[in-house]
C-alpha cells in the first residue's frame, strides 16, 4: 500500500491528527499507519494542534470538532489566520447538516476543507481522501513552479503581438439538450519553452506592468476575428462568446469606444459578445461603472455579471448594472448538490433571476450530481470539466462537428 501513497514524491505524508478520544485517535493513527507512507504526529486538544501547525509543515490534518481548549470550529477561524496551511479533513459523530454547516464554514474562510467525515468512518474512506490529497499537493507543486516564472514587459507585449498570447474557448451548453450554444474565450499563452501556461501564472504580472487592457483588446480582437470564422463555417450556429473584463479596465471612461471599434472593425454585431464583468472585486466608481454599462448595453453588447454570489454584492450589482445574463459561482452549486437546503436556495436564486429576464449560467460543473442539479433547475447554459474543458480553436472546429458539438 505504500507505493500507492509515494509514488513521484520524495517524502512520505505529513500528518497531524487531533482527536481528544484515545480510542478513537489510535484507530485513526492504525489506519494511516497501514498505508506506509505517513509520518503522523497527534494531540488530543485543539491547542496543542494549533501549536504544532505553527511550528511544523503538515500535508494533512484530520481534526475532530469536539475537543477541549479550542473545539474544531474554533480552530478553524484560527487557522484561518495562518499561511501554508495542510488540507484538512473534519470528523464528528453529529448529523449530517451539522457537516455540511462545517463544509460551508470552511468555505468562509478559504480553508483548503477536504471533507468532514460522519463518525465511525471506515480504512476505505479514508483511502480515498489520501489519494486526493496527494494528487492535490502535487497539483499545488506543479502550480507554484509556474507562478515562480517572472515575465518582463517586454516578453508579455511581445507575445501578445505575436499571437501567442490567444484565446483559447470552453463550450456553454444547453443543460437539456447538450447542444453548444455559446463559449467563453479565456486567455492561454502558448509559450514557445514553457509550454501552454494559464492566466494563473502570467495574469498577475499583466496587471502590475498595466497591460490588462492590452490583454483585453487582444483576446476580443481574436475572439471577434474566429467568430466571423464560425460564421462560415457553422453558418446555423451563431455562436455567442464571451470575454472576461476586471473592474479596472470596466471604469475607463472610454472603454465602451474601444471595445466596440473593435467589434465593428470586424463587421461583427456586438449582440454576438458577452461581457463579463467579475464580482470578486467591488466596482471602484459606481458612477462610472453604470455609465460605462448602460452605454454598452445601448451599442449592443450583452453583459454578465461573473462569479455571481461569491463576491461583492450580487444582487446589489444586479440591482444598479443592467446586466443580462449571470454566471453562478461554482461553489453554490458543489454545495448544494447533496444539500436539500442548499439546492432549495439555489433553486430560487435561479427562479428569481429568470423571472426579470437574467440569464443563468452555471459554472464549474465538474461532477455528474452538479449536472444533474442544475439540468434539473433549467438554467439556461452550463460550463465545466465535465462537458467540455477549455480548448484551442482548431480543437474547437473538430468538437463543434462531433455529436457533443451538436444537439443530442
């Protein structure tokens, strides 16, 4: 079982279990143990665990809610405090509403929450969550290896005037009849040494060195240029695409003139665009910001609003920005799959929107029960891993003439 756990890592897991109960703590300790290859300290009070957090480097924890100095849930605002956190693993013999409070609670505060396990929870189980833990550290290895390159200037303008820098596209389909109706262009550099390199590892520097607007023009320049292509080439579609724009570049008072010079240089109705205006951030001017909406609204350019309720305000921002289509944050949706409570406000989220003409889309949709859910909810369009993951032009030609790309 040890190699199961060690492949393609140089050290063995990690591990800190906090569980007050002895019994209880040395079943937990024997099943880790089983699999070879964890290092696993334990403590029996909420203290002593926050104690060793700070002082040493743990892969995982798993942590009981009922302990004495500091509960689970008390340990759990504290860590929130703290950098380079392990993932996490709850465990309580209460109900299951009170776990999925638990998993919400975790969201809150950005925790890197792997599950909360109902007690007794069996060897198998808890398999399963090493596995996922070890592909998770692997994929945050991969990725801060990436977000260690520094790009000069230079390079970024370069690649963005070379056509490196290009949109690459994820499918939005309709929940019911699978068919392709839309896609979002989301920026891939398809860098000579390194490789294909997502927003995560250069996005950061184009917003220091003020190129965000330049990035902008450049994904809608090409994004507008393949949808003429689309055109001829699946004249029945009319696909619609949309490009993401952040609150920076939203508050420029002459950012609708530039954004529509671009589509109307390219013979393209700006009907066929959707602007997506992230929420993670709040609308610096107001003033500004629902000038600059209504005036693209009046040129013709749909609006959506991004990360809908998980950011700042979203029905506030619905209220004051004449947006016409919304795109639900993923993690309403893993959560409400499986949580009656959870789905039933969903659910009337989506009702709601639809209701003053909204469009829904939901994103993220990685798992069969989220698909299932929001089919089931009718919204209007879904995204995600599931159904399709982000993917080049050419690659998107050959999907659109596939039965995915078509109705079913």
């Amino acid at each position: 079982m040890s190699g199961l756990f060690n492949a393609g890592r140089h050290r063995p897991l990690q591990i800190l279990v906090a569980e007050d109960h002895p019994a209880q703590r040395q079943v937990i300790v024997s099943m880790l143990e089983q699999h070879g290859a964890c290092l696993v300290d334990e403590v029996g009070d909420g203290l002593q665990a926050l104690s060793l957090l700070k002082a040493n480097k743990y892969d995982l924890m798993i942590c009981d809610l009922g302990m004495p100095g500091l509960d689970g849930i008390q340990l759990m605002r504290h860590l929130s405090k703290l950098d380079d956190l392990p993932q996490l693993i709850f465990c309580s013999s209460h109900t299951e509403d009170i776990l999925q409070s638990v998993q919400r609670f975790g969201v809150h505060y950005h925790l890197p929450v792997l599950a909360c396990l109902e007690k007794p929870f069996s060897a198998s189980e808890l398999s399963t969550l090493l596995q996922q833990c070890v592909r998770q550290l692997s994929d945050d290895t991969a990725l801060k290896a990436m977000e260690s390159m520094v790009f000069s200037r230079q390079e970024l303008e370069d690649a963005m005037q070379a056509g490196q820098i290009k949109p690459w596209y994820q499918p939005k389909i309709d929940p019911q009849t699978l068919e392709v109706l839309s896609v979002e262009a989301l920026a891939r550099w398809e860098h000579p040494v390194h490789g294909v390199l997502t927003p995560d590892v250069f996005l950061q520097q184009v917003d220091v060195l003020n190129l965000s607007e330049k990035l902008l023009c450049t994904i809608l320049q090409q994004a507008a240029r393949d949808c003429c292509a689309w055109d001829i080439k699946f004249p029945q579609k009319r696909l619609g695409v949309a490009v993401n724009i952040n609150v920076r570049e939203f508050d420029k008072p002459d950012m609708p003139e530039k954004l529509n010079s671009i589509i109307q240089s390219m013979h393209l109705s700006p009907g066929r665009i959707t602007l997506e205006l992230t929420e993670t951030q709040p609308l610096n001017n107001l003033s500004l910001s629902l000038e600059n909406a209504i005036r693209l609204r009046v040129m013709g350019f749909n609006l959506a609003l991004d990360d809908f309720g998980a950011g700042y305000s979203g029905f506030h921002h619905l209220r004051e920005i004449p947006a016409n289509s919304v795109k639900i944050d993923r993690l309403l949706v893993h959560q409400a799959a499986g949580d009656p409570a959870a789905e039933k406000l969903l659910g009337f989220a989506v009702r709601m929107l639809q209701s003053q003409n909204v469009s829904v889309v939901v994103e993220g949709v990685s798992r069969p029960q989220d698909f299932e859910l929001v089919k089931q909810l009718q919204v209007d369009l879904v995204q995600g891993f599931l159904l399709a993951e982000p993917m080049s032009r050419s690659r998107l030609d050959s999907f659109m003439m596939t039965p995915a790309g078509t109705a079913n």
